[in-house]
C-alpha cells in the first residue's frame, strides 16, 4: 500500500482531466488484448487462458520470462496465432502474437526497456502500424525522469510511425504506468485519439494494483489507443489471475481497404 500511495503522491502534481472518448463508427473490426503477465506470476496460465478464451485477434504481452513462453506456446499456439514475436526478459520482456498477418517488426529500445512496432495487415481494412509498450513506473525522482522521456519518445514514435509509413492509422497497448489524469500521458494520447478504457469503462476503473481481494484497483495504466481513423467499439478489464495488473482488451474499428 505504501509504494500505491507514493506512486500516487509522484504524479499527483500532474493531474488533470481525462480527455475525449472518441466515436463508433463502420467498418472492419479487429479484437486486440494486452495483459501485464507480472514477472513473478505464478499463475500465468489463468489471464492466458482468459485471453485465449476471448479470441483475440492479436494479443500483446508485457513482463515474459523464458518460463512464461512454455506456457504462452500452449494457450495461445503457433496454430492460432501464427504470426508472433518474442522478447523475453522478466520486468523488460514483451511478447506478441496475431492471428492476422503482421510484418515490418522492428525492436526499440526505449530507456532501457524495448518497445515492439509491427504493420499490421488485418482482413478488408488498410494496414495500421502498432505499438507495444511498458515503461518504466514513475517512483523515485529517477525513474520519474526516464519515465518522462519514455512517454516523450513514444509519442515522438508515434506520430512519426504515422508520417513515415503513408499516414496509415496507429495503434498503441500496454503498461504506460501512466493514467490519463498525468498530463505526459494526456500529451502523448493528444488530439484525435481514443483511449479504449475511457470510452467504455469510464475514466475511472483501474487495472492496477491488482493482486489484493480487499482492495479495488486504484489506476488505469494498461491502455489500448486507437489512432486518428481507428475508432473503439468495446473495451473490457479482465480479472488479473495471479498479476498485479487486470488484462484489457477491445474492439476496433478500422478504416476500410479501398477508402479514399
């Protein structure tokens, strides 16, 4: 409880309104879950077996050990989701995997953490470029600072993903250790986008700490974000299963393939 309500005290100077929900809208649809697996997790099999049980079209991963991918290769397998990327490494490790044809993976590191960016090529809708991220929690006068110019550098990624690769649509998940009341997470989110938990959940529903029965989760960290021409349709929190984090996942709306 001590390191929650420090964490909270940190950003607490930053604080502001969360932003715009975004809107439905027509087109193409691809289901996309994110889960922080927590590296000490002893149960990883019950939010894999969630994930694997909402039928995701992709699904990333934060916090993988190597123990975690015997685990990830039997819930989530090569047969379902033949399009994967791997990272392993405790605190630092990511995974990937996709039922839906993705290319162009590039590895980023980011202070000390990596990042994944992938095209994505879902069916009957425009590619779109997708992020993965963790970054560092912001606790300690030194990890505030990287943790700034981690949500710095990922916005400066993101928006130049976007021009670099056509203008084509972005996506970002993952553990921002952030909410959307800091305003360096609210900078990077900026004009245009749509965070999946505050469309559909409310600002509010947290998705961590999560690993106590007396205790609701206090912030939402874990975000899936929808880029200028993606729009949320659903958003859902999990239950954690062994995580201090609750997985999330959502429904997004593509643009189509021949739009103008």
């Amino acid at each position: 409880m001590s390191a929650v309500i420090y964490h909270a005290t940190c950003i607490r100077p930053q604080s502001r309104p969360a932003g715009d929900r975004g809107e439905l809208a027509e087109g193409p649809v691809v289901r996309v879950a994110f889960a922080n697996l927590l590296y000490r997790n002893r149960d990883v099999r019950g939010i894999l077996s969630e994930l694997a049980a909402g039928e995701h079209d992709i699904v990333g991963l934060a916090e993988v050990t190597e123990a975690h991918l015997m685990e990830i290769d039997a819930l989530l397998p090569t047969v379902t989701y033949p399009w994967r990327w791997c990272v392993p490494g405790g605190p630092q490790g990511l995974a990937l995997m996709s039922r839906v044809p993705m290319d162009n993976v590039t590895k980023w590191m980011n202070r000390g953490h990596p990042q994944l960016e992938v095209t994505v090529r879902a069916p009957s809708s425009l590619p779109f470029r997708l992020l993965v991220i963790h970054t560092w929690g912001p606790v300690g006068r030194r990890k505030i600072g990287w943790w700034r110019a981690q949500l710095a550098e990922i916005a400066d990624r993101a928006q130049g993903v976007s021009r670099a690769c056509d203008n084509l649509p972005v996506v970002m998940v993952g553990d921002f250790n952030a909410t959307r009341q800091h305003r360096s997470f609210d900078q990077l989110v900026g004009t245009g986008w749509s965070d999946a938990g505050a469309h559909c959940f409310g600002g509010w529903r947290g998705t961590w700490p999560a690993n106590r029965w007396w205790r609701p989760p206090l912030f939402r960290i874990d975000h899936i974000l929808a880029g200028p021409g993606v729009s949320v349709r659903t958003s859902h929190a999990g239950r954690p299963r062994g995580s201090d984090h609750r997985p999330v996942t959502a429904v997004l709306t593509l643009p189509a393939a021949g739009r103008d």
